[in-house]
C-alpha cells in the first residue's frame, strides 16, 4: 500500500481545490452557466433567474467571487457580475490537468 504522508500540497493543487470546492453546489454551477452564456449581468438578473432569496444569490456570489471565478464590479446602485476570464480558463485547466493525469487502478476496491 502507497503511504500519502509527507507529501507537498502545491500551489496547483490549492487552487484546484478552491475552484472545486466553489463550484461544489448545484446553484452555483446555475449561476456560472447563466453568467458564461452573457457578457455581464446585474444582481437583480442573477436573482430573478433562481427561485432563491436575495440573500442566498448573494452569498452564492461571494463564494464564487472569493474562488476568483467571477468578478462584480459596482455601478451604483448596482453592482455587475461576469466570469472572471483568467481563472476560468485557469480552472478549466487544471480540472483538465488532473483527470488527465489520474491512473485509477483496474482492481481497486474488488
């Protein structure tokens, strides 16, 4: 049996995790469909597209927000959101960088 202690968490490996965990709630992956098909919405767009309360989009909003993978940008009195394009392709990336580089073994868990 491998041993995973003493093994280095990298810097790719954290904001992997961030991404993942951000994006680890259905109405978050709503709010990130909804914001990749547009250029930039308002809050009220965001809520009026989810059965959901004000203040649950707004902390859907945070979450993503602090992952980095959208950005708002205030209007008064409005603040504007859209995906943050850097770290979407950047997420895009290293989700793909590690189901590329995972080997399942054939016999696990039989």
């Amino acid at each position: 049996m491998d041993s995973c202690k003493n093994k280095e968490i990298t810097f790719d490996n954290e904001t992997l995790a961030r991404f993942a965990k951000a994006m680890g709630h259905p109405t978050r992956i709503e709010i990130l469909r909804f914001l990749a098909s547009l250029d930039s919405c308002y809050f009220g767009d965001i809520h009026n597209e989810l059965p959901i309360s004000k203040a649950t989009v707004s902390q859907h909003l945070k979450e993503l927000k602090d992952a980095g993978l959208i950005q708002g940008e205030i209007e008064t009195p409005k603040v504007k959101y859209c995906i943050n394009q850097e770290n979407w392709e950047k997420a895009q990336l290293y989700f793909e960088q590690f189901f590329h580089s995972q080997q399942v073994k054939a016999f696990c868990c039989k």
